[in-house]
C-alpha cells in the first residue's frame, strides 16, 4: 500500500524506520541476530532501508 507524504500513515511508518535503523547501528550483534533468524544479511537490511530513505522523503522536508 502506498501512502500521501503528508498522511499520518506515511509519517508512522517513516519514523519507524529511522527508529529501526539506529537501533540497528546501535545494536549490530542484535542487528545480526534478527537478520540469521530471517534469514537476509544485515547489510541487506542496511541497504534495504537506505532505498526506502532515498525513495520517500521525509514528511518534514520542506523540498515536498
């Protein structure tokens, strides 16, 4: 499902993942744990989330 940059929905799930993401880089062991039980390397996750920060801008840029 898609989202409007400027709904509640697009701006939950946008800071989720920057919450993910530094909890990921303050925990690279745990960050490594949860990547082998699904079964994707971390960098995959690393790279994974850089695509969605790069493909959806931040609902508080003013660039929207």
């Amino acid at each position: 499902m898609e989202y409007a940059v400027g709904t509640l929905e697009y701006r939950i799930i946008y800071y989720a993942l920057c919450a993910l993401d530094l909890e990921w880089e303050k925990d690279e062991a745990g960050a490594e744990e949860i990547a082998q039980i699904h079964g994707i390397p971390v960098s995959d996750v690393h790279l994974a989330l850089e695509a969605l920060y790069t493909d959806n801008p931040d609902p508080d840029s003013e660039d929207i």
